[in-house]
C-alpha cells in the first residue's frame, strides 16, 4: 500500500497551462487515494497547484523547505507544519525519507537535480523505491534519451535503464509505484561499468 509519494516540481510562476493541468490531477489522484505528498514546500509553478488541490481537498502535505527560501517568501502560506531546514541538501534528505515511491513532475534545473540525486541513490543502492517521471507534453522526451545514450555508450549498465519507469500521464503513475517492485541494495556490486576491450573498468562514483 502506498502511503506516502515524494514529488519533485517546478516551482516556477508562469509555466503553460497544460503542465498544472496535469499536475491538479496528479494531486488530486494523490488525495482521493490517501496518499501523502512531501514536496518543496512552494507557493507557485507545480508546486503551488499540487499544494491547493491537496490542501482544499483535506489532503496531507508536507512541505519542507530551507530557512533562505522561507525568507523570501516562497513558502506555501498554507502549510500547517512545515518542516524548515537549513540546507538543500537537508531538504531533499527529508523529502525522501520515509517514502513508497518518487514522483518526477516537469521542471528546471532544481527539479533535474533532486532527480538525478535519487537516481545516482538507486544505483548506488542507498534509494530502493520507485521512481517515476511523469512525462507530460513529452517533456522529459529528451533526457529520457540522453539516459538511453548513457547506456548505449556504456557509461551506464543496461540495468540502470530499469532504476526509473515514465509514465505519460498522472492516471498511470500509481499503478507503475504499485508495480515496480523494491531495488535490490546488492546492485551496488553492479554500479561500475565493465570496460570494453580497449577501455579501462572505470566509474563515475
């Protein structure tokens, strides 16, 4: 049973349409089924529209933001505890603790970067839920490429390929969290990549 999803979102104002389109039914999936979202803790973009949904509907939010951001003002005034932290690498310790899955939503280089961290987590066995882009619009279309090429060019293990799943829209992500079993911490051992002929065993960790 899926208690409790971390989210990774734009927080920025502005975005087309479409994009909070999907992400008020993302949020409104999440509440209908009981399922509790930690997120950013943002007022705008994704973010905001996810936190309204959730938050009219009595759903349950959780949003953990740094002192710095709070400070200026980008804090959902909402929130009825929120977590205040120190550190963004705080922050996104905490958004992924305690979770039955990961929720990618479309995003800039913030929401790419607290993805490729729990990505590089898995891998390294230190993340063993799901992770799931959300691929709206065909937005992630492009680094959803750039991983295969990773692969292709053997700078990742053809088993890294199955650390995420991409769902295209919010109706498929719960059954993709529901279904994707837990990833095997052993997989460490798998984390380099074998050397080619020619090639010297190397590894980006």
């Amino acid at each position: 049973m899926i208690k409790r999803v971390c989210v990774f979102a734009a927080s920025s104002p502005g975005i087309p349409e479409l994009y909070l389109k999907a992400s008020r039914e993302m949020a409104g999936i999440l509440t209908e089924l009981n399922i509790a979202m930690n997120y950013g803790a943002g007022s705008v973009g994704i973010m905001g529209a996810m936190a309204d949904v959730m938050l009219e509907k009595q759903g349950i939010v959780t949003g953990i933001i740094p002192e710095f951001m709070k400070e200026m003002g980008w804090m959902h005034p909402h929130l009825s505890d929120p977590v205040i932290v120190k550190t963004m690498h705080e922050r996104k310790n905490l958004m992924v603790s305690d979770v039955d899955g990961v929720i990618a939503m479309p995003g800039g280089v913030g929401t790419l970067e607290e993805l490729l961290e729990v990505i590089t987590l898995k891998q390294l066995g230190q993340f063993l839920k799901p992770i799931i882009i959300l691929n709206t619009n065909n937005y992630y279309d492009q680094l959803i490429k750039q991983f295969q090429l990773m692969v292709d060019e053997n700078f990742m293990r053809p088993l890294h390929g199955s650390i995420w799943q991409v769902a295209s829209s919010p109706s498929e992500v719960i059954s993709l969290i529901e279904n994707e079993p837990d990833w095997d911490p052993s997989t460490i051992k798998y984390a380099a990549v074998e050397a080619n002929v020619g090639r010297v065993r190397t590894s980006d960790q």
